[in-house]
C-alpha cells in the first residue's frame, strides 16, 4: 500500500476542524485525521507493506521547463506552494509520527510524492494498492498485476476502487490510457493546458479510436484523416509542440532514485519513547492508540 501522503494530509486539514488543538493551542486536525486515515486502511486492507511517499519538490524543474505553467497557479512567492497557514507546521509533526512508528517515509529529491509511488509501483513483486485523491495516478492501474487506486474523493471510509474497468466506465477510455487522455484534455488544477477545443469526449474518442497518444500522432504525421472528430484535426496539429514535451509532465516518473527502505508494516513502534513524547507534546493519543490497535493486529 502506497499512501499519496500530502493528498491524504491536504484532505485531514480541510476534513477534520481547525478548533482540534494540541494542548498548548496548536491546530492538528490535520496530524490527528491522517493518523486515522492510515488507521483506518490498515484495519481494512491489512498490507503487508506500507509507505508513505513525500513531496520534496513539489513543482519540479524538469516538468516547468516542459511547460511553464504547469502549477504556477499554486505560487505563492519564490517557488514555494501555497498552503494553508494552520497545516505547515503539521507537516513536521506527521513526519516525526511516522518516523517513530517506523511507517516508512519516502521521498526523491527533484521529484513528487507522485513519481515516488510510480517508482515504487514499477518495483514492486506484487499487487499493490495507491491511495489518493489525485485523479493522475489512474494512469498507473494495470489489472494483470493487480495495481489499483483507492480514491478518496468520497472520503476514506467510502473509497472507490479504481481498476481498469473504472477508469473505462468513467471517461470511456482504455482502462491504462489515463495519462494520454489527461494529456489531450489538460488539467486546470495542475496548469495543464491540454489542446484548445479538445474537451474529454473528444479526448476519449481519439484515444479509443488511435489507441495511445502515440498513435494518434503517427496517424497526424501521415496525414490520415479519418478517426479525427470534426476540427479535431486542425487542432491537434496547431499543438504538435505542446504534445511533444506534455508526456514528461503528465507521466509519473517510473525511476526516481530512491533509498533504501524497509517497507515492512511495522505491528509496534520504531522508536516507543519518542511516540509517547508526540503524543503528549500534541494531545494525539487517542488516535495513535487506534493505529497502534490496527497496526499489531
């Protein structure tokens, strides 16, 4: 189990209330939900590995010089992401949880905590189930393995399982072509921009008709016109540029250099002493003691 760690810690700051403090005032509704996140999926799925991946950059350079724009929405000064005031402190304490519970903690210099869990996923022997709310990472569902999504946007206890068969039935594309399809339609939220005038019902109809991104730019370089939606075409070929260079932004990295790490489920603490003094220091008990239950069962 890959856990998208800031999805899940983004979706504990705005689910759970500000007014849970710490005892000396401090805001951990975000430390405090995540916990029961991971408390939650560990009773319920029971991995035999977990980690959480990281952010250590969030918008790499590799994916800017691609394409400018992509997050420059999210900015807040110099290169740094906005985020609420209340959840940057938080984001220390959730890594001190994890690292005494001894969850491993991954993250890969100039790279997203989405390339960890694409590098991570390639690895892997076995099944493996990514947890997000992060629409992106359909792209990485293969049922031949099994590598699903458990997607979040309905909240944790509701996830939604997203095979190949979800991503078909949702946006009428071959269970694996997520990533062409976000490609060709764009993503507002990451500053995508995609191709003018191609929308996702036409995004879909190319990529079904052509089978990949790729096929349909051999299918544009030779001058083929049939399969192409009325205007498509003419589009298409005025944003050969952007096709180009998008797949290196839209594709999660498949090798991100990564150290080593024993992803074993911890059943008690890494580091016992140092968890009692986090959740004295924080008021996080309770939530702690419900991993803790999850976790030696």
């Amino acid at each position: 189990m890959l856990l998208d760690t800031p999805s899940l810690y983004f979706r504990a700051f705005h689910g759970v209330p500000e007014s849970i403090k710490a005892p000396d005032g401090s805001p951990v509704n975000a430390v405090r939900g995540l916990i029961d996140m991971i408390a939650t999926l560990v009773r319920q799925y029971a991995p035999d590995q977990l980690a959480a991946t990281m952010d250590a950059d969030w918008r790499p350079a590799f994916r800017v010089a691609a394409i400018p724009t992509y997050k420059a929405h999210r900015v807040a000064h110099g290169d740094t992401e906005v985020v609420p005031e209340a959840l940057v402190p938080q984001i220390a304490v959730i890594q001190e949880v994890l690292d005494a519970l001894g969850i491993a903690r991954l993250e890969s210099p100039g790279y997203e905590a989405d390339d960890v869990i694409g590098t991570l996923t390639a690895q892997a022997g076995g099944a493996v189930d990514i947890v997000t709310g992060d629409r992106d990472l359909f792209q990485l569902v293969d049922d031949s393995r099994p590598v699903r999504v458990l997607y979040t946007a309905r909240g944790i206890r509701n996830l939604q399982i997203a095979d190949e068969a979800f991503v078909t039935a949702k946006y009428g594309i071959p269970g694996r072509s997520y990533a062409d399809f976000a490609t060709l339609r764009g993503d507002p939220s990451d500053g995508l921009p995609g191709v003018s005038g191609v929308g996702e019902k036409t995004a879909a109809a190319l990529i079904t008709r052509f089978g990949s991104l790729a096929g349909l730019l051999d299918a544009l370089d030779a001058g083929e016109t049939d399969g192409f939606p009325a205007g498509s075409r003419t589009r298409l070929a005025a944003a050969r540029d952007y096709l180009r260079v998008a797949p290196a932004v839209v594709e999660v990295a498949k090798e991100a250099p990564l150290p080593d790490a024993d992803l074993t489920l911890p059943s008690k603490p890494r580091d016992a002493e140092a968890l009692v003094a986090l959740a004295d220091r924080w008021g996080i008990d309770g939530p702690l003691n419900r991993l803790l239950d999850a976790l030696a069962k």
